[in-house]
C-alpha cells in the first residue's frame, strides 16, 4: 500500500505535457505498469487543478485519505476495490466515482489497474 501524497502544481511547463496537446490520446496507454509499485504521470497541471494517470500493480493501492477538493476518479483498465467512508465499491475499466472534499477514501487494486483522477481547486 503507497501512502498518498497529492500532486504538487507545476508553474513550469513539461515538454513531455506539451508533446500531448493536439493530439488524439488513448489516455490508458500514456502510463505503464510497473512491478511491486504505484506509477503515475501528471497530463495537465494548471492552478485550477490536475489530471493525472495512475498505474498499480495487483495488491497495491493507496492508503486512507482525504483532499481538499473533490476528486472525479475513472477506471482505464482493470479492476480495482474502493473504500469511501464506510462502503466499498468494486470498480473496472469505464467506471467512474467522485471522492468528496474532506471524505476518507481509499483503493485496492484487484488486478493490475489504471486511472485517471481529476482534482479541480476552488
């Protein structure tokens, strides 16, 4: 299980974000599995708020936690459990959960997953 640690906003622009724009995007193959860990790649980062794309292993996850602003979380590939505030979901690829503001959450991966998760600011 990876403690979760919320993306920091970039001020600067990445070239690997830039190369992105314009283009059509399978958004599942844009970040890879990697063995025993929780990978992930930011595709936008602005002050409004983030969108990046998460890959788990099988068994990994991310521990309980809250943000401080809703989170819109889609499942791209494969299965995963989530935990908020008392029930607990099973997801796969094309559903799709809002983690409200300040709500302990968290997730397991059933299989090896992916995600995107959209964080906007107020």
């Amino acid at each position: 299980m990876v403690e979760y640690e919320p993306p920091k906003h970039e001020e600067k622009t990445d070239k690997k974000r830039e190369e992105l724009k314009g283009k059509v995007l399978h958004l599942k193959d844009l970040v890879s599995y990697a063995d025993g860990t929780v990978a992930s790649r930011m595709v936008i980062s602005r002050k409004a708020g983030n969108i990046t794309l998460f890959s788990f292993d099988e068994n990994e996850g991310l521990s309980e936690h809250a943000a401080p602003f809703d989170a819109l979380v889609t499942i791209l590939e494969g299965e995963c459990e989530v935990w908020v505030s008392g029930p607990t979901y099973r997801m796969k690829e094309g559903d799709t959960i809002i983690f409200p503001a300040n709500v302990p959450h968290a997730l397991s991966a059933i299989t090896k997953f992916k995600m995107s998760l959209t964080m906007i600011r107020e």
